[in-house]
C-alpha cells in the first residue's frame, strides 16, 4: 500500500493472486515523506494456502493404539477426516496437491509397500506424521531390498518432514535425490 496511518498495527488480508505461496517473504515500512528512511522485518515469514490433515490408517481399526482415526483405512475413502481415512500415504499423495503445512498422520498398524512412496517438489513442505504414544507403530515395510527400492523417495521435494515412522524393507529406506533440500527426519527408526 501506498500510505497507511501509524496507529500501531495493521490488519492486511494477503491475495494469493499477488503474493504466490512462498517461505521468503518480508515486510518492507518506509516514510512517505523521506523514502530513504526504511526498515524491514529481521525474519523472513511465510504466505501459504490453508493448512489442510489427511489421514491414513491401515486395514484394521485398533481402538486401543490407533491415535488419529476411528476406521480401518480403504483408499476409496477422502482420507479428510478421521472417520474416512485412505489405507495408503500413496493415495493421499496421488489424490491431493499437498501445500506447505499440511500433515499426512499415519495411523499404528503395519503398511506393507509395493511401490515407492515418491514425494515430489508439487509435494514440497508436507509432513507424515506417526502415532507419538507409547503402543502405536506405523511400520512402512517395503518388502524389497533390490537397488532402485526405497520406502521413501523423494525427488526435488524440499522441507519434508518424516516423524515417528519406522521403515523397514528396503534397499533404502529414504533416499533424497534431484537436489532436494531441507530434509527432516524426527522420532524414526529406519532399520533392515
């Protein structure tokens, strides 16, 4: 904006059409009557799309170690809300555009891959979130320790964070290739 009165704050709704989704933004105040005198924020902030929770659960509803859910997972279900989730990370990845901040939490129960899990830069800024009580487990078991097989892979995806996973069954169980950045992985046990 041009000029705004100095009454100590100021309410901006952000147009997305005008400031696209980004991690790099700034705020930049200056004097109308001497544009040299200026400052800018010390950090940077971020602009992103609604924060959006997917969830996933394995075949069988567990109501003593399942956090997250109240179902048995199918990937004919949204994956939206407890009551719907999809049975695989994979059709939460296929079916949605993942935006920086969304969480896909990963219900206790055993997941056993025939593909990798591919998370891409459409993806980038997305978390997979495991049970973080004591009794659930998710357990990704890839099921196929040849070259080329991996749990996780991730391709030009940046700011991804894997949390209270265990992974297991592959040749690796998370490999970062095609300059992806900014990896995070907490509370996981990546074994076998």
């Amino acid at each position: 904006i041009s000029s705004t009165a100095n009454t100590g704050s100021y309410a901006w709704t952000v147009n997305p059409t005008i400031y696209p989704t980004s991690d790099q933004y700034v705020v930049k105040i200056s004097s109308v009557t001497d544009p040299t005198t200026f400052d800018t924020n010390n950090a940077v902030f971020s602009v992103i799309d609604p924060i959006t929770n997917y969830y996933v659960n394995d075949s069988v509803y567990d109501p003593v170690n399942d956090q997250y859910t109240f179902v048995a997972g199918n990937d004919a279900n949204d994956g939206l809300t407890p009551y719907t989730p999809k049975a695989s990370i994979s059709a939460i990845l296929a079916t949605y555009n993942l935006q920086f901040g969304d969480t896909i939490y990963v219900d206790n129960g055993t997941y056993n891959l025939t593909t990798n899990i591919t998370i891409t830069h459409a993806d980038s800024g997305v978390k997979i979130q495991g049970p973080t009580w004591a009794g659930g487990v998710a357990l990704l078991n890839r099921g196929n320790t040849s070259a080329g097989s991996y749990a996780f892979q991730l391709n030009n995806a940046g700011a991804v964070t894997l949390a209270n996973l265990s992974i297991t069954g592959a040749y690796e169980g998370i490999y970062l290739s095609n300059s992806s950045f900014n990896f995070t992985l907490q509370n996981s046990v990546v074994y076998d």
